[in-house]
C-alpha cells in the first residue's frame, strides 16, 4: 500500500514539474511623452517558454479600443520566444493613459501593461473648420437639413 502511495505522489510531483511557462522580458512598458500628431506607437513584448511543455497564446485582449495588439498564434515549445506587438492609438485622447493587456494561454493569464502620457495636437481654425468655401470654413461639406422646398415658408 506504501509503495502506491509512492508511486501516485511521485507521479503528481513529476506532473507539476512538467508544465509550460512564459517568462517575458519586461511586462510593462512606458511610451513616455508622446504627441498626438505623431500618430500612433508600438511595443513589442517578448516571452520565452521556461517550461517543459509545449504553450499556447490562445488570445490576446486588451483594456479599450485604442490598443490594438498583434501575437505569434504558433505554439510555442519549450526554450522558445514569441511576441505581443501592442499598438496605442493616441488620436483624441490627451493626458496620462494605463492600458492593460491580458494574454490567455492554455496554462494561464499573464498581464501586460503599457503607460505614457499624450500631448494633443494644438486646435487651430483649420483642425476645427476643415472644409472651406471662400471665405466661409465649415465642420462638414454637406449638411443634411431634410426638405427644403421653393417658395414655401
């Protein structure tokens, strides 16, 4: 009965032992200043598998709209790299920004994190009133104002 005992914890033990895990180069990552008008930035977070067992990044997601991320879908064995390539939109959204990703593998869920700070684009007469005809600038070239019939009041 010992000997089951034995064998059944030595197997557990091993099983433990033998899992995939990602260890990543750096998990969170700060733009610092940047400035809308540049347009958009990018990071590319890099992850190694210290297990033994083959991993998956089964998705990807991240805390709103403004960030878009990009990820190698290929399994990754053990001993080898893939990355999360996260893209932040700066584009009407000034001041301090904190965006978490969350990457789900078949083992577990790891949280990235991106930071900085964006200076908007100065608002001048030709950011706000893109269309111009003569001397008139307007929002929009055309204007939907419904029916408009001649002669009537």
């Amino acid at each position: 009965m010992r000997r089951i005992s034995a064998t059944i914890a030595a197997i557990f033990l091993l099983a433990g032992f033998a899992n995939a895990e990602l260890s990543w180069t750096e998990s969170e990552w700060d733009f610092g200043t940047i400035r809308e008008e540049n347009g958009k930035v990018s990071h590319t977070f890099v992850c190694r598998n210290t297990g033994t067992q083959t991993e998956t990044i089964e998705r990807v997601r991240s805390s709103c709209g403004c960030t878009a991320v990009d990820y190698s879908q290929m399994p990754i064995a053990a001993a080898d790299s893939a990355t999360v390539t996260v893209v932040y939109n700066p584009a009407l959204r000034p001041g301090k920004f904190e965006k978490e990703i969350v990457v789900a593998t078949t083992e577990k869920n790891y949280r990235l994190k991106i930071s900085g700070k964006s200076i908007p684009t100065k608002e001048t007469i030709e950011n706000i009133f893109p269309e111009k005809s003569g001397n008139l600038r307007l929002t929009r070239r055309i204007f939907a104002i419904g029916d408009v019939r001649q002669g009537r009041h």
